[in-house]
C-alpha cells in the first residue's frame, strides 16, 4: 500500500476539520434554537447570537476555502509537483484553519484574521510549488 503524501493527509485533516466544525456548529445551533428546532424542517431560521452564530459562520468560512485547498492539493498531486514548498503550505493550511475555528468561534478578532491569512498563504505556497 502506498502512503499518502503530506499534501493529501492534509487534504484528509481539512475534511475531517470541516465535519467537525458542521458538528459544533449543528450542536450550538440546538442548544440555542431547541432540540425540536434541530430535528424539523428549520422554514425559519432565525440569526443565531453569540458563539453559536461564530460556529455557524467558521463552518461556512471553511467551506469557501475547503474546495481551494482541495483543488491545488489534487492538481500538485496529479502533476507531480509536490515538494517542500507544498507540503509546508498543506501543513499551513491546516493550521491556521484549526487556529481560524478555535479564534473564531471564541470571538478573537484581529487573530482569527491573521489565521485566515496564513490559510491564505498556505494556499499560496501550494500555487507556487505547481506554477
């Protein structure tokens, strides 16, 4: 059996982060709205305050950079061209993600944007180990 490189466990840790963050998220939204809430059709969905609204809107984050990462991941791959310079921007990548959920959902601000940043430049990384 071959091992996957850096750049796909990564791409394995960024899903398996972004189910989780779905989970929390799904959870504090329960906790808020009421379990009965959860369990129908959720016609109305009012704004959810405080940290279980920064849970709903990190997943959401997630999900707009989960498919970018994925893509220059499968494209590094597919070409062959992974290197230090990608694996170190995976690894980045996760990172700061984990980092940008914890910041996030805790309501830190100016932080939580410098973990956005380094997702960013994580990404960057890959991009250029490719390019």
């Amino acid at each position: 059996m071959t091992e996957l490189s850096i750049e796909l466990s990564m791409l394995l840790w960024a899903t398996i982060l972004y189910v989780v963050q779905i989970f929390i998220s799904a959870g504090a939204a329960d906790l808020h709205h009421g379990v009965a809430w959860g369990l129908g059709n959720r016609e109305e969905s009012p704004a959810i305050p405080g940290w279980a609204g920064r849970a709903e809107r990190a997943y959401k984050n997630m999900t707009e950079n989960l498919l970018p990462f994925a893509c220059l991941v499968l494209i590094a791959v597919a070409s062959e061209r992974l290197g230090d310079l990608s694996a170190m921007g995976a690894q980045l990548f996760v990172a700061s993600r984990v980092l940008h959920g914890i910041l996030y959902i805790a309501g830190i601000k100016v932080l939580r944007s410098l973990a956005y940043g380094g997702g960013l430049a994580g990404m960057g990384m890959i991009a250029a180990q490719i390019l």
